[in-house]
C-alpha cells in the first residue's frame, strides 16, 4: 500500500514548537512515532530532514511521510475520562475524552474508545471494517463529547443508516473569536482536501457538500458561543466553516485562531464539544437524546471569557 505524503505551511500557533509536540498536535501522532519519522527522513521543512527537536520557523513548508496502514486488534486498556452516558445490548453512547481516538489508526498510539470499551468489557458488533468495527461515527482526536458506538450487528445497521441518512441530530457547541454576522446563520459549503495542506481540509469547488446551521448562545468582547448543528458530517466541517467566515474555533491554530487569545484562555486544543446525539434507537425506534457536560478545560475557559 502506498504512504501517504502530506505538506503544508507552518500554522501560526505553532511556530517555534519542536517537530515532534507540533506533529503529535497537528496529526494525533505520539512523539515517539514521529520521532521514528523523523530519524527515517520522512520529516520535512522547506525540503529539507529535520530532527524530532527541530523547532518550527514561520512560513515554512512542513512535509511528512506517513508509514502505510498497519492495523491491529484494539487493546483493552483504561481510557481516563471516558464515561459511558447509556448502554443497552445494541448501542453504547460514550463522553469521549480529547485526546482519545474512536478507534486504531495509523502512527496512532494513545487511547481509544474501542480500546476503553474493550477494557471495561463491553461487547461491540463485529460489522464494519476490521479496524473499525462497531464505529458508526468518529470524533476528532481533539474535540470531546459524545460518541455512540454499535453494540450488536442490528445497531450497526440501523444506526449506520441513520447517519447516512442523515436522520441522527449532531448539535455542538463552539466558542468562535469574533461575532457572525448574522448571529444566527447557515453555512452552505463544500468542503474538500486543502490545495496545498495535505492534512487539512478547506471549502473548495469540487468538495463534497457540507451544511452547518449556527445560533448565537453567549457573546462576550472577544469571542462568541454558538450552538451548532450539522447536516452532514465532513471531516473538521465545523472547524472549517468557521474558519472560512473568519471566526475561527478558539484554540485551533490549524484554521486560523489567534495564539494570544487561545494562550489568554488557557487552550491547547479547540473549544469544540459535541454536547448531544438524537437518534430512533435500533430496536423499537424510540427517540433517545444523549448528552454530555463540558469538559473542565473549556469550561475554565469559558469562565475566563466571561470574565
């Protein structure tokens, strides 16, 4: 299987950051993967291999070779955090911690959430892609909240049609820089891999369509709080919405945010929690809402923009 090369240019937010804390940041990698990139060759900057130490200069191009795919059965292990919101015999709805994946992936060695079932003794369908078996919605590695995962093969299917469907409710809440204007919008745009940043995305021409519906909850002089619902679900759609309308998600330097502001707050990842799921349940189709309170980080950040 081919590696995957992806480039782009030095984020703002993490100029003067060591290579290895800016790539386990910006691609959910440990440090000791990329260091192993690293010492391979397979780190750039402006064309050049660079070291685990190496610390990132403004402007530059940042190039890294992934290793190919290698997928491994997810190990039961204890995921910090990770509290289960609701169980039955054909779903498991989970507050993902940040900084946990849904599920193994590439270069990826920290916790996951089928991991962290697994070691609590949940049982999760078989149905699905072998490294991905049970998941039936993934959130970033970096954005907290809830998740709902299939406990038996019924629940993989209805649940993965209704998301493919789009009949599952996804409401988030962002704390954005600015204010929107209007304070209560929709954005309608597609969304597709960044031209020149392999690992980010960015509204282009030819992307897949992506809705997002916002409304003002909270505004304060620096930031707003919004409530946001999705109709699809593109990868960083939120993140990227925002950032094309020039309000980026505090703390997200990838899109954009001011670092000043993010460090003011004390942020180091983006304040993007998914707050609640709505769905029919598989078996009798009930309406169930699941969901999960801030986290202490944002809420300590909130509380700092308040004041």
């Amino acid at each position: 299987m081919s590696r995957e090369v992806r480039s782009l240019p030095v984020p703002e937010g993490l100029v003067g950051m060591r290579i290895d804390a800016a790539l386990s940041k910006l691609l959910g990698l440990s440090r000791s993967a990329v260091a192993d990139l690293a010492e391979a060759g397979d780190v750039l900057v402006d064309g050049a291999p660079v070291g685990k130490s190496a610390r990132l200069g403004a402007g530059s191009l940042l190039t890294v070779t992934l290793p190919a795919p290698a997928v491994s059965e997810p190990r039961p292990e204890h995921v910090e955090g990770m509290d289960i919101l609701y169980y039955d015999s054909d779903l498991i709805a989970v507050h993902k911690p940040v900084g946990v994946a849904a599920h193994p992936t590439v270069g990826w060695e920290g916790p996951t959430v089928v991991g962290g079932l697994a070691g609590a003794g949940f049982r999760i369908s078989t149905s699905g892609p072998p490294e991905r078996q049970g998941i039936v919605q993934r959130l970033d590695v970096g954005t907290s909240g809830v998740m709902v995962v299939a406990a038996s093969e019924r629940g993989y299917s209805v649940l993965k049609r209704a998301f493919k469907e789009r009949t599952v409710t996804k409401t988030y809440h962002a704390l954005v820089q600015g204010h929107p204007d209007p304070f209560t919008g929709t954005i309608d745009a597609p969304i597709g891999r960044h031209p020149s940043s392999g690992w980010r995305f960015a509204v282009t021409t030819d992307g897949k369509p992506a809705v997002t519906h916002y409304e003002t909850i909270e505004a304060f002089p620096e930031a707003t709080l919004l409530e946001v619902h999705l109709e699809t679900g593109r990868t960083h759609q939120i993140r990227v919405h925002m950032s094309a309308i020039h309000h980026p998600c505090c703390g997200d330097p990838m899109y954009g945010s001011d670092p000043d502001l993010a460090k003011r707050l004390g942020l180091i990842r983006q304040w993007l929690h998914a707050v609640r799921l709505g769905f029919h349940h598989p078996a009798d189709g009930r309406w169930m809402e699941i969901e999960a309170p801030y986290p202490a980080d944002l809420e300590a950040a909130l509380e700092k923009v308040r004041a």
